[in-house]
C-alpha cells in the first residue's frame, strides 16, 4: 500500500501548526510541515481570537503540505482547547472575533447564572467542573454586556468554526460541544432547560452533532482549486480528547495526564460519573472519542512556568528548560509548595512575583532564585496529580496503577519523576505528539484504515515508545510528608 498521508492542525495557547502524518501501512510517522504564532488579539481590555489571520494561516499550511505530499492526503482534521466559540449571523459571517476564555467578560458570572439555573442542577446535567471561563459563563456574559448574540444565528466551537470555513459545512463535534457545560452527556444533547434557563436563544446551537471519525465535507469550491481535493473529517476537536485517543494504555484502565499549559488528569470511562461526591470535588465528565468519558479535573500545568520564563525574559533572562532543571535539582527539596490552582495565577502581570506573593500571603519560604521557584512549580503540580488521581479512585472505585503523561510536558523529565514519585504510580511519558496522533487516529477511522479506537490506539503504540519512570523508594517518605501538607493547606 502506498503511503497515506492525513494532516492535523492543531491550535494552541501561543502558536497553532499543521502536523502531516505519513503512514506506512504500519506505523505513523509524524512531520510538522508549519507553524506560525497565534497570540491572543487585545482590543481595548479584552483578549480574542483573530478568526481570519488563522484561517489564513491554514489554508497556507495545506497548500505547503499539498506541494510536499501531493495527492498522498486524504484529509485534515482540527483541534483546539475547549469552551471557545464563535457567532455567525444570518449571512454565516462572524458577529465578532471570538473571545479567549480568559478574557475578563466572565467576572461575575457564576453567580447570575446560578441565580437562574441552580449550580447543583447544572452540575447533575453536564457534570462538568465549574470554572470561571466555561462557555456557559462566556454565554451569560453576552447576553449581560451588549453582545451580539440576539443576531446570531448559528453558535459554532472553535474548530468547528474553522471547519465551516474550510468545508461551508455548519455541525458541533461532540467531544469540544461537552466542555461548555450546555451540554447533557447523559442525553447526549444540548441541555434545553440550562440554555433556555439562562435566557439564551435556544435554535443558535442546532439539533445534531458531528461525531468522531465521520466525514464532514469537501473543501469548498473555491478553496478545492488551490488545496486540491480533500476530506475535513470531525476528529475529537477538543484537544485534550485528541491526546487521550493517543494515550497507549498498557493496562485495562486509561488514566491519563495531558501536561501542557493545562494540565488534565483524567481515567476514561463508558459512561459519566456525576454524584454527590464528584459535585463536591467539582470534577468533570468531557466527551472522548467513540464517546468514552473522560473524568478528570483541571490543573493549572505549565502555564506557571511559561509565564514566569516570560516575566525572566523581559528582564533579560533567557533561561532554557534545562538551565532551570539543573537549578532547580540544586535547590532543597519541599522547601515551598504552591497551590497551582490559586486565583493568584490565573493572569498575573508578573508570574514569579506572584509566586512570592502568594508565599508571603500563605507564611511559607518565599522562593527567590529561579531554581527555586522552578522546583516549587513542579514539586505542587506533581503533589496536585497525586491528589487528583487518589479522589479519582475513590469516586470511580477503580485502581490506577499506571499514569500516561502526553503532550509537550511528556518531554519533562523533572516533573514526571516527581509525579511518580508523588503519587506512587508508574509514569508513561509520552507520545509527546498525542494531540496530533489522536487526530490522526480518528482520520484514520473516516478512511477506513482502522475499524474503532483500539485499532487506532494498537498502530499507535506500535510507532511510539514511551519513556518509564518508576517511583523511588527511597524519596517516598519524604513524598509522602509533603502529600499531607499539600492537603492541609489545599485540599
């Protein structure tokens, strides 16, 4: 069989890129045939998406890859992180450039929307975790700040926007429409009574919904002439749906942690966990490919460290990854734990003086050289998994024995030692590509290739070999000390 080629574009916090994986009949061999820089757009105080710069960037990246592999494509799918959307009126043009979901516009918004939906009865129909920037509250706040939403016609999720673009085709993949939190897993539909509830207009969001592995259309005519002829197939769009198709399992359960910006630790399974324990420990239930479960909670990951190296390189520090790791191996061990999740992060001008901040505040040793508040960083994350993972256990009475890390942070050698170490788990690190691969995987199902998720996950594993981390026994007692501080002051 001749190669085949499928193409994953995959948009980020920082920078989006088109991925071409070739495929041997075999394995799947990853390319990165472009990237470009999609920072978030500020008008006035609030952060967007700039739709139209990175659909051009899209297109231009198909082109490339179309004049490197030639008819060898077979299609593309996209994937991005969840919650964000954007409105077209009645000509299917964008009301607005979409928001970032840390724009500012959802201060408040919890509580308007609870005054009209009662919390736990959100909870009991999405079980998803409530956070600030969840569509629901993006929605609420459009409907409460002069937004455009009384014109809009049609309500897409971000890569199903960029779908629309490519293809003129208008549908809602499943997995991305479940992290909105207007979304029922259990129905599987839209939650009438929770968008109506709200006072949102109910017939932006349609009646159906793209599913996995299923084609969604042609290229547009005009685009066909310039890209050539190709398949835009509905992969897990949410990103982090994406990376768990990847994640190469060696036991019965799939637990998992996509490490990136955001840090997802998760277990899939058949069907959502929403009872009065999991409401109170505020985790959620998203939508996975061949709709799986994915029953995680959402950490703050190295969105920490990325804003601190850029708050050090403003300053003329450039550090790299591994300059800080040695800094960080030098400095004492346990010296100061943070809680990654604390408000204080979300959007600092500053990041390593909020960490100090935060010190003070909490009466612990404020971390003041680089090592320090590097290892600060990963020793909470890797204390915060472990927390995690054991709640996880008690409300889905399961066992993990094994942690899959995926994403950019598989390649973070310090930060997967701890997290075996913290939670006393063997640690998978890798595919570091997941996202990609976990698109691909679900093209590869639309062309017939693969049959179902384990087929796909099987060619994965097979073309990528993780790195092991087992934990040491001889740092567990010192782990364990620091895992009931943690929750002492955290939990």
């Amino acid at each position: 069989m001749a190669n085949k080629v499928y193409l994953a574009v995959d948009l980020g916090a920082g920078s989006g890129r088109l991925m071409a994986a070739v495929f041997d009949s075999k394995k799947i061999r990853l390319e990165e045939v472009s990237r470009w820089a999609s920072e978030p757009v500020k008008t006035g105080n609030s952060f967007h998406w700039d739709a139209e710069a990175i659909f051009g960037e899209i297109v231009s990246a198909i082109k490339k890859a179309r004049a490197i592999y030639g008819a060898s494509i077979v299609s593309v799918g996209i994937d991005t992180w969840g919650v964000d959307y954007g409105l077209l009126d009645a000509s299917d043009k964008l009301l607005n450039m979409p928001y970032i979901y840390r724009d500012s516009r959802t201060d408040g918004m919890m509580d308007r929307v609870f005054s009209k939906v009662p919390k736990r009865d959100i909870y009991f129909q999405t079980g998803i975790q409530f956070m600030f920037f969840n569509t629901l509250f993006q929605i609420m706040a459009e409907l409460e700040k002069g937004g455009n939403i009384d014109k809009a016609r049609t309500f897409l999720m971000m890569p199903d926007l960029f779908a629309f673009m490519l293809t003129g085709v208008k549908a809602n993949e499943r997995t991305n429409a479940s992290t909105t939190q207007m979304y029922n897993p259990f129905k599987r539909e839209w939650s009438k009574e929770i968008i109506g509830g709200i006072g949102a207009p109910q017939g932006i969001f349609g009646s159906g919904f793209a599913e996995c592995g299923d084609a969604i259309g042609g290229l547009r005519a005009e685009l066909r002439g310039e890209l050539g002829d190709m398949k835009v197939v509905a992969v897990a769009s949410h990103d982090t749906a994406s990376a768990v198709a990847a994640a190469p399992a060696r036991t019965g359960l799939t637990a998992y942690i996509n490490s990136g910006t955001w840090s997802l630790p998760g277990v899939e399974l058949s069907a959502p966990v929403a009872t009065d324990a999991s409401f109170k420990e505020n985790f959620t239930n998203e939508v996975g490919a061949e709709n799986t479960i994915r029953f995680l909670k959402n950490v703050t990951g190295m969105w920490l460290v990325q804003k601190s190296k850029e708050s050090w390189r403003s300053k003329g520090c450039d550090k790299s990854y591994a300059e800080l790791e040695k800094a960080a191996a030098e400095s004492e061990p346990m010296r100061t734990l943070i809680n990654p999740d604390a408000p204080d992060f979300v959007m600092p001008q500053d990041m390593p003086g909020a960490i100090a901040e935060f010190a003070r505040k909490n009466s612990l040793p404020v971390p003041d050289t680089h090592g320090r508040i590097f290892r600060a960083i990963q020793e909470s994350i890797a204390l915060k998994y472990a927390c995690v993972f054991d709640t996880i256990e008690k409300l889905c009475g399961v066992v993990v024995s094994e942690i899959n890390v995926m994403g950019g942070g598989s390649k973070d050698s310090m930060l997967n030692q701890f997290t075996a170490d913290a939670t006393g788990r063997t640690v998978l690190a890798g595919p570091t590509e997941s996202t990609a691969l976990g698109n691909v995987a679900m093209q590869m199902k639309a062309d017939g290739i693969v049959g179902n998720l384990a087929e796909a996950r099987a060619i994965i594993s097979a073309s990528c070999e993780p790195k092991v981390y087992e934990p040491s026994r001889e740092a567990a007692p010192k782990w364990a000390d620091a895992l009931g501080k943690f929750r002492e002051m955290y939990a």
